[in-house]
C-alpha cells in the first residue's frame, strides 16, 4: 500500500482503537463505582478522546496534503525519465486509440511520459479540428476525422492524482466521523465503519 496511504488508514485505526477502549472502559466503571464518579471519570477520558480524533483528523489532511505535494512532484519533467518510445511520439507517426491507450497505462507512473502522451493527443486534436469555429461542428460530425481523435480517459495527469488524493482525504474523513455516528463512539461496533477502516485504500493506485 501507498506509505501516504497508510498515513490516513493508521489514523483510522489508532481512532477507532481509542474508541472502543474508551467505550469499553466506560461501561467497566459503570458496573464497578459509584455513578457520580461515572460520570466525572467519563468526561475526561471523552475529553482525551476529542483529543485523539482531532489528531487523526489534523494527520488525515497532512496526508492529503501530501499526496497532492507528491503529484506536482511526479508531473515534474525529467529528462531521465524519457524512454524510447518517445521517440514514436515524436516522429508524428499516428497512433490508433490502443496504441495509445497501451502508453498511457504504461507510463501512469511516469509523469515526464505521461506529460508527452498528454501534447501528442492535444497536437492530434489541433491537427484534425479547423481554427474556424464554424468549421469544428461540421467537423465534429466526420466519423473519419474523429478516428484520429484520440480519447485521454487513460492518460493520467496531474489534476487526475490531485482528484485521487481529495477523494482519499474526504473518504477518510468521512469514516472517521462514521465512527463515533450519532454520538462519540456510537459507531464503533458498526460492521461497515470497521469494514470501511480495515479495507481503506486497499487496492487503490495514485
């Protein structure tokens, strides 16, 4: 799993573990002292326990913060990162949709590629579509000029990475509130909050 990933899942844990320890420790005392110390007692561990969520929150947006950092990073151009195969997108060979959409997954994780890829489909959109914006409709309607179209639902880029890391970030925070649901801890035994905690960012790529 991503290590930025992992940030947010163990906020996730360390919360709802506090959680149910807090809950669990709660119900000890009220078996065992007297209610008035119950409930003086419990005010201080929900106290500690705000304390926690707001931690885990605070480390949740870090990490969101993060990852958006790290995907201006991965769009930084690198020459080093330049294969061969930009050799073909330079020669103006056309692609067909799977040659390019083969690249395009190919290079996900290689910005400097991945950024090629995105001026090669832009350079091919200017190529067929007229400067005259009267022209583009009748163009728009030319199956043969729209085959050279090239469709970019796979190409990734910055702005998708930066969309992946808030989508993280406010699913995380989500759960996090789901846990205490309609009060502090009211979610705990709750099997979606635990599923949500247990299985976040399983099988996610950014």
């Amino acid at each position: 799993m991503n290590q930025i990933i992992q940030k947010m899942k163990t906020a996730l844990e360390t919360y709802l573990k506090a959680a149910k320890d807090t809950i669990s420790t709660i119900e000890r005392m009220k078996k065992e002292i007297l209610p008035e110390i119950v409930a003086e007692r419990s005010e201080k561990l929900y106290q500690e326990l705000n304390g926690i969520r707001y931690k885990a929150k605070e480390q949740i947006r870090a990490a969101g913060a993060e990852g958006r950092e790290s995907a201006d990073k991965w769009g930084t151009l690198n020459g080093a990162d330049l294969t061969d195969d930009a050799k073909i997108l330079q020669t103006g060979l056309l692609l067909t949709q799977k040659d390019f959409d083969d690249l395009c997954i190919r290079y996900k994780n290689n910005g400097s590629m991945s950024r090629l890829l995105a001026q090669y489909a832009d350079k091919q959109i200017r190529t067929v579509l007229p400067s005259d914006p009267e022209r583009i409709t009748e163009t728009l309607a030319d199956q043969a000029a729209l085959n050279h179209v090239l469709k970019t639902d796979k190409l990734m880029t910055i702005e998708k990475k930066k969309d992946q890391w808030n989508r993280l970030e406010s699913s995380a925070q989500t759960i996090l509130a789901a846990i205490d649901g309609s009060g502090i801890g009211k979610g705990i035994d709750d099997y979606a909050v635990i599923f949500s905690v247990e299985n976040f960012g399983e099988g996610v790529e950014v």
